[in-house]
C-alpha cells in the first residue's frame, strides 16, 4: 500500500466499464479517491479540469476522442496531474509520443495490480514507469528502447550544441528551462531550433523527438 500525507484523487478514462470498476475497487481497496470516471477523451480532459486529480489512468484506444487526444488536450492546459497511460498494447513510436506529450507512465492492462500501484507511487515521486520498471533516466531509456549503436549514428548535420538541444527537447525541457540548463537567453534556444527544424526538415518538437529516437541521434544526458 502507498503511504502518503493525504489522499491520492484519481480519474479513470477507459470506454470499458467493466474495466473501470475493477481499476475502481483497486485502488478504493488501497484508500485512493477515484473522482471520475470517462468513457473517451474529451470526457478524460473535462474530468482532469474539474476535479484536478493526483493521477489520471487513461486508456489510448477509446471511441470519439482517443488517450492520445486526450493527451494532446491536457499538454495544453499546464495542468499538474501525472498520466499513466493504461493500454492493451502499445508500439515503439506510442511510447515516444506519449512520453512526449506528458504521459508519465505506461503499463499494460494485463500487469498485475502490484505493478499498478508501483507505477502510481513511482510517478507520483516525479519519475517515469514504463512497462515493468521505474524509469530515471529518459534519455538512457529511449536509447535502450531503440538499441542504438553508437558507431552507426549520425549527426545530421548538427553542431555539439544542436545535439544538446536536441537531447533537451526529448527529455521535455521547455525553451525556458533549456535557456537556463545552458545558462544561455532564451531567444538562443529558438535560434537553435529553428535551425534543427531547417537540417532535419521537422516542424515540431514531437516530430524531431520521433527523428531522434527513430534516427539513433547521440542523445546526451541531460541532468
């Protein structure tokens, strides 16, 4: 059981009830508030806004309006609450584009309950969880991820600090928070993305981040 000061709010989006009550009495059965429950994801992005709740679970593939969407929604809102993203399957690209659009954690619905709760208690520590382990280093997972081979990776064209950049935006650092990492002002981050965006041919950070992992750049960590 999670040992916490206060109760731990949670919305639970899945078009499934039968997979909403059992989500439902699991985590009553470990003293956490569900607040709402969606069946897609505008009703998931509705919920989340009202109640503002600790954790959202939030099945991907719901009718109308999808997790993904629901996803895209709440990146918009600065909304504080940690996603964990509960699906049947999901690919390499998903991942990515989860992670990139706030998504916290990912697990699959057949993962044991004990799995859940370690997942919930890992991001609500302000790490990530993926699949069946807590993740710390993003960075160092999506290289894992996607197998890299650091002789065969290429550049692209990109300076040192292109890739430190590049590295920043895939571990989802705003233009703000790179500025101060690199102690540089903040219109020299946009400077140099907008020339990221010209070498790579992408026009947005979740496109260059599915670039990056999709064409073994040498991401660095950035801590």
């Amino acid at each position: 059981m999670i040992s916490r000061k206060s109760e731990i709010s949670v919305v639970i989006a899945d078009d499934h009830p039968i997979v909403r009550d059992g989500l439902r009495r699991m985590l009553q059965a470990e003293n956490m508030k569900v607040v709402g429950e969606a069946a897609n994801g505008d009703e998931a992005v509705t919920l989340v806004q009202q109640h503002k709740p600790d954790i959202l679970l939030l099945d991907l593939a719901m009718p109308t309006h999808s997790g993904m969407d629901a996803l895209r929604g709440l990146s918009k809102t600065g909304n504080s609450v940690r996603v964990i993203v509960v699906t049947a399957a999901i690919e390499k690209k998903g991942i990515v584009e989860a992670l990139q659009l706030g998504a916290r954690g990912l697990v699959l619905k057949d993962t044991a309950t004990q799995l859940i709760m370690r997942a919930i208690e890992t991001v609500l520590n302000g790490e990530y969880w993926v699949g069946r382990e807590s993740v710390s280093n993003m960075i160092q997972y999506l290289n894992n991820l996607m197998q890299l081979d650091a002789k065969e990776q290429k550049r692209y064209g990109l300076t040192a600090r292109e890739l430190q950049i590049v590295s920043a935006v895939v571990a989802t650092l705003s233009n703000r928070e790179i500025a101060d990492h690199f102690k540089v002002a903040e219109d020299t981050v946009k400077h140099h993305l907008s020339n990221i965006f010209d070498k790579l041919g992408v026009s947005t950070r979740l496109e260059l981040t599915l670039f990056a992992v999709n064409h073994s750049l040498p991401l660095e960590d950035i801590s």
